[in-house]
C-alpha cells in the first residue's frame, strides 16, 4: 500500500470516521432552551411555516443549506461503483462547500431502479434545501434529471459536472484567448469527448461567442459528423457538416483543443498539426490527454492547462461551484440560469488579471503569480473569489429576474 493511499484512507477513517458533521446553531443548554427548541416552542415557527412557505427561510436553516445527490454512476475517473460508493465523494464536496463559501452541506445517495425514480426522490425532498448540487450521474441520463428537476423544484439545481466544468473552462479559455492574440469568433475548436462535461463546456463557450460551426466534438468512434446515425440528442447538436473523421483530420490548423476523454489519447503528432499560438485544455484526471512535459516539448508556443493541481492552470471546479451557490441562495434565487453562468465567468476572468495577494502565493508554493501563460485562472484558495463571484451571481439573478430578493449582502 503506497504511503499516500494510505494517508487517505487515515485521513477519512480518523479520528471521526467520515468529513462533515451536524452542529448546533443555538442554545440547548437549559430547560428553556429546549422549551423553545422543541415543545412546546417549535410550534410557533411551523405555524408560520403553515401560512406562509417563505418563511421557512427566517426559522429553519433551508436558505444556507445545499444538497449534493449523486447515485454513484459516474464517480471521478472511477465508473459506477454505486451510491455507497460515491459517499466519500458527497461529503468531500460538503467540505468544500463549507470551507469555500460557509455554506452548510449534506450528501444524499439514491438507489433507483429508472432515471423517473431519481427524479422523482429528489423532487419530493427538494423543499428541505436551499439548492441542490448534482453530481457524478453519468451521461445521457444526467441531462434528462436535470433539466426535469430544474422544472419541478422552485430552487436552484445545478449538476457541476457540467456547469461548473463549463464555468472555469470558458474563463481560462477567454483568458488564454487574450494572451495568444486570438478572437474566440474565429476560432477553430477540437473537443475530445461527448458526455456531460464536453457538452456543457462548448454550449457555454458557444453563449461567449464560439462559433457552433467551428466546434468539432469527438467521442468514442470519431468525428461527431451529420451522417452519422448513432447520434443522441445532445451529440446531434454538435453534429458538424464536414467529411473530417479523424482527431488528426480537425487537429489540422486548430486553435483549441478540449480534453475530457481519457489519458494519453492527444499523441504530439496531432498537437503539432495545430495553428500558431494553440491553446490546449487536457482535463481528463487523473492522467491528461497528452502530459505537459510531453506538450511543451512539442509545442513551445502553447498555453497548456489540465485538471491536476501540481501543473500550472488547474481547470477546477471549486473554483466556482460554492460561490456560485453562494450568490445564488443569498437572493434566494429559484435557479442557476445561463446569465449567471456568463456573471461567473466574467468574475473569475478578472480576479486572474489582479495582482496575487501573499497569502495564495504561500499556500501555493510560489514566489511570484502574474497574468500570463502559466497563470490563466485564479488558484483554488484565493480568497477574493468567493465575494467576488457571489456577487456577479447575486446581481445577474437580479438582473434576469430569478431572484425573490433583491438586496446583495456585503460581502467582504
């Protein structure tokens, strides 16, 4: 057993098995106390509960409380290993949630027989929460749960596998866009992989100004093309009109290059038939689709980012999830609608472009950070991240009008 694997494994079992815990917000310390607590108190704020819903978030905890659900199908690099399985997961992203944005977290895994039962129990349990963060639900099933419970549930639901990937996707590309001289409305786009993530990062790229003709998604058996007749519903939105079939076919004179497949699938040759200045985001975890050395050897007129924290650029979804959330619950917002999706972005893009504080240089083992090709996104434990995207988000919910309230809180 390697010592890190074994660190691990310490790590969750000990000295509390397990990485959340419940803690209480008030005083139950005397016989008052728990008089108002419970009976015959807590019959006071149900009544109001009774006659009015919303004022479930003056009494109870529902306005700073996400749920994150998965049925375990599709668990980091792992597969399906099932809901049990995917609890370590669940609760990890309660932590983070936590940590990043003070945001109270529970896990919920679901055992279901059809992908209407899924719906159906988060449906029915929805009420409990202020948000609801989905997660490793494979595709195509993940598009149909969420786009269902987004018309069913009265509050936010986003699956961050495609969002949140999207989300920090598109801000490292714009920026990495600016640095190379490149307009992504000219740019010619190659995307190997065709589930959840692939879909979303190049729908939300398409929403920054990506042209959709342009784009040339791959999944397991080529170039995602018009006559093919495989396709499921979300490929055939990207089916491109072109007689391409092979990675080297669109590699040839490509701007960008998205990885969320698989390891080592982005041989040099096809890196090398690029355009001037490319742009590669090799994603996949955790081994990439070409490994940077290999990349930069190749290529040394290239932006490179991945999804692993011990290179440059880390694409990582904590770098928007929880604050995401974070704006979104504060306006008690009832969803996560595509204007405060671009709100992310456009905040992430500009903390990049700041001077770094000192406090993330230590925590990053780094003597100096500055916009540039190894620093195109913001590093996970900036702590101007979470006001500042929490507001974006708050005030494009606002703005597009999903938002019951509209006072932005002062975050500092």
């Amino acid at each position: 057993m390697s010592d890190f694997r074994q660190r691990a494994l310490d790590y969750h079992a000990k000295p509390t098995p397990g990485k959340i815990r419940v803690e209480l917000s008030k005083p139950a310390e005397t016989v008052t106390d728990l008089a108002l607590a419970y009976s015959p108190g807590v019959a006071e704020p149900c009544r109001e509960i009774a006659e009015d819903p919303n004022a479930a978030y003056t009494y109870t905890g529902k306005g700073n409380m996400v749920a994150v659900i998965s049925n375990g199908t599709a668990i980091l690099g792992l597969g399906n290993l099932g809901p049990l399985a995917s609890k370590p997961v669940m609760e990890g992203k309660a932590l983070l949630f936590k940590r990043f944005a003070g945001l109270d977290s529970i896990d919920i895994e679901v055992k279901h027989r059809t992908t209407e039962e899924f719906i159906n129990t988060v449906a029915n349990i929805a009420d409990t929460f202020g948000g609801i963060n989905l997660e490793d639900i494979k595709a195509p099933e993940c598009f149909e749960i969420e786009q269902e419970l987004i018309k069913r549930c009265k509050i936010p639901v986003f699956h961050d596998d495609q969002h949140g990937t999207a989300i920090v996707t598109a801000a490292g590309m714009l920026n990495a866009l600016e640095i190379q001289g490149k307009d992504i409305g000219d740019a010619k786009i190659v995307c190997m992989g065709a589930g959840a993530a692939a879909v979303a990062c190049m729908e939300l790229l398409i929403k920054c100004g990506a042209q959709r003709e342009r784009i040339y998604m791959l999944d397991r058996k080529g170039v995602i093309h018009t006559r093919r007749d495989d396709l499921t519903p979300h490929k055939m939105l990207f089916a491109n009109n072109t007689d391409k079939r092979t990675l080297e076919d669109v590699m040839d004179g490509a701007d960008i290059f998205v990885g969320v497949s698989g390891p080592d699938l982005l041989p040099p040759e096809a890196l090398s038939l690029m355009a001037p200045n490319p742009i590669v985001f090799a994603c996949s975890n955790p081994d990439p689709e070409i490994k940077p050395e290999v990349a930069l050897a190749t290529r040394s007129d290239l932006i490179m980012a991945t999804g692993r924290s011990d290179y440059p650029n880390q694409v990582n979804n904590v770098l928007c999830f929880p604050f995401i959330f974070r704006g979104a619950l504060d306006v008690r917002a009832t969803a996560i609608n595509d204007e405060m999706k671009v709100a992310a972005v456009e905040a992430l893009r500009a903390v990049s472009k700041e001077p770094v504080p000192e406090s993330v240089l230590a925590a990053s083992n780094a003597e100096s950070l500055s916009f540039g090709k190894d620093y195109i996104i913001p590093k996970p434990m900036d702590p101007r991240l979470c006001a500042r995207i929490a507001r974006a988000v708050a005030e494009a919910a606002i703005n597009s009008g999903v938002a019951r309230l509209e006072v932005i809180p002062d975050y500092q």
